[in-house]
C-alpha cells in the first residue's frame, strides 16, 4: 500500500494532489474527503482555528492507523494532509485520498481513517474569534 | 529519577507552563505521577476523567511502570480534522 | 441546493472540478468519489468500457435522486458528473462532489446517490477487449 | 393505437433492431405489449424477469395502461458508474 502523510502550515492545493493521483488499471475507486474550517464553533463566529500538533507522536499514530487500514481492506494508496497553525474559516485543513479496487472499501476505509485520526491523533484545535471572512 | 512531562493544548494554560520535571521514585506508576501533578498543578484535577497521557509516542495507561529518562505527554482529547 | 449535473464524452478533469468547488464558512466536509475504469471485467482484460446513455431519461432519474438528496439530508451542494462513449481502462467515468455541513452525512449522501444511480439511471457499459493500457 | 419501442443497450442485439412499433388495441397494458414483443423477438424471452420498463422518462410496471403516442423503452439492468 502506498502512503504519504503530509502535516504542514501551507495551504492544501486539492487541485493538485487530485491532479497527482498514481494511474492504475486495476483500482476501481478513489474517494476523498476535505475537512473545511466553517465560519462558527459551538454557535459562535470564528475568522480560524489555531491548529496545535505533537508532531512525532502524531506521525507515529498516523501511521499505526495506516498499518491497521492496510490490514483491514486491500486498499492501494492512502494520502492525508493535515493543515496546522491558523486556518481561515472556508480554507480546508485536512485532506483525505483513499485509492482501492472497489468503492465499498474505499469509503468504509476514508470514514474509518478520520473517525479514529479524531479519537488517536495528537492534534487540537483553538478557535480564533472574529468574523469569517467569505473566499470569493 | 527524573521524570519529564509536557503539557498540550489546553493544559498548557491550566499549568502555565508547556513543560515541568518530577522527581519520583523507581517503578513509579504514572498513576503515582498524576497524584503529584495533581497536587502541583490544581487546575488539572478537574480534567483527569478526560485526560489523555502518552509515553514518548505511545498512549499508555494509569498502571504503566515509569523508567528513567521516560518522556511523558498529558493533554486533552484530541481534535483533528 | 446547488446542483449541477453533466453527462458527456469529454474526459472528466477532476482537479478542475475540485478547483471550481464553490467556497463557504458554512460547510464542513466535502466528499468526492472518482470511479475508474478497470483493466478487467469478469476476470477478462479489458481495453476500455463504452458507455451507452439513454439521455432524457438518465437526466430526469439523476434530477429525482437529486430532489430526494435533499430532502434527505442537508447537502449545500452535489455536482455530478458521467463520462459516455468510450472510457479508457485508467480513466475516471464518473464523479462526484457532495458539499455538507458535516462528514457523516456527506458520505451517507454521496453513497446513497452512486448506489441508487446504479439501481435506476439508465446507464450500460460494453467492455472492449484488449489489453490495458497503462497512462504514466 | 400505435405504440413506439426503444431498445437499449444489448436488447438492441437480442432483436436486431433500436425501435420497433406495434399496434395495440385502446387501454392495452405494458403485459400486452411485452407478450407481442415476445413473440415477434423470441430472445427477449430469456430476459424477461430482468426487464425494465419505461415510458417517456419514468419507470412502470406491467400493468401500466398504455395511450396513443407513449414511448416505451425496454432495457437490462443498468449499470452506470
């Protein structure tokens, strides 16, 4: 299985890392999820959250989940990308590509991986008050 | 020995410090770590149903054996994505 | 709910798409699926698939699971897009994009519209022997 | 009343042919039409517990009363994606 973790201030480019997918003839099915900062936590305006990381345990976890989802579905490459530092409401902060041969495991595989990233990964969230600000 | 410990999110506010050092005594639990921190740091008791404590990088529990030189990490729960 | 709905032979640019996703503070998640033509279909080698689309009917059956989207779960938005004629082994034949407030129904809802799209829009494909042809 | 047929995908190879038209009588049924589609293209036979049925652009059952001018399509199970 082909993996590549990503934890980095710079803005995710989604465009490219769709653009930059491995060709394959015998993978049926790429699923992705983009995690967007929204505009409001726990009912009030936010302009970002501030992302917090303990970075190696963060990778040593990332990658424990990656060796469990290897052996849980025959999936061909997993690429995340996790934003840290101040991300604007409307920008994404995590960015999920999940490559198998059928669809069924490909989003059983992506809904897994986030649901445990949220339970195990060292990595917290501060919500900066303000106005969200719209993208145009 | 010396037992150093870092604090994570929140914690760091409740602490007011990102780090702190504990001197214990051989085949000290992390539970025995806890009860010291606890009693060093007040605010953190209200937090210790949720707290979450790691031994380098791993998540170990309450019973776990402390040695030398272990590094330990207390935060909250996390929140990614 | 934004909708938008394209069935063409024109190869699909996903990372276009992906670029063109309409910015919000408002929602959460977005889920994309890509399906990839196979370089096999029933255990034969396979060059390409040809997609035979039946188009007034397919776009009123794709605009009923679109109203019952809505109804169903809060989605901002789903744009959808199926590839007809000859599809390549490697190449994508299908997209697409739900934009929600939150993970849990975005994937419910994107699921949801692909395997009722395979129960109802009058879609076929006819494998095209050969062997595949690997992009790079 | 004249009652036009659309075939799709390979039941176009099981009859021959893309449209074909019958005559029917006034307030015939899909179950009418199927049995004279039947016999004029017998290897649509074999398929019939897997047939589905539109007319215009929605979905009926066989005991669907046909008018003058309905479009009925005859196609295999679908399999976009």
């Amino acid at each position: 299985m082909h993996r590549s973790l990503t934890i980095s201030a710079a803005p995710i480019d989604e465009a490219d890392l769709v653009a930059a997918r491995a060709s394959s003839t015998t993978m049926g099915a790429a699923v992705y999820f983009s995690g967007i900062v929204r505009g409001s936590e726990d009912a009030q305006p936010i302009s970002a959250l501030e992302y917090e990381c303990f970075r190696p345990m963060a990778e040593h976890q990332f990658h424990r989940l990656f060796d469990e989802l290897e052996c849980r579905w025959p999936i061909a490459s997993v690429r995340l990308v996790h934003r840290i530092g101040v991300v604007k409401a409307g920008e994404a902060s995590l960015w999920v590509e999940i490559v198998a041969p059928h669809r069924g495991e490909a989003f059983a595989a992506c809904q897994w991986l986030i649901d445990e990233m949220k339970r195990v990964v060292p990595i917290w969230k501060k919500p900066l008050p303000g106005q969200p600000v719209p993208r145009h | 020995m010396q037992i150093r410990v870092q604090f994570w999110s929140y914690f760091k506010e409740l602490t007011g410090c990102a780090q702190a050092t504990e001197e214990l005594v051989e085949k000290a639990t992390i539970a025995d770590l806890l009860q010291r921190l606890h009693a060093r740091f007040p605010k953190l008791v209200s937090m210790q149903n949720s707290t979450l404590i790691a031994v380098g990088v791993e998540y170990q529990g309450r019973d776990y054996v402390l040695k030398a030189g272990d590094e330990v990490s207390l935060f909250p729960p996390v929140q990614g994505g």
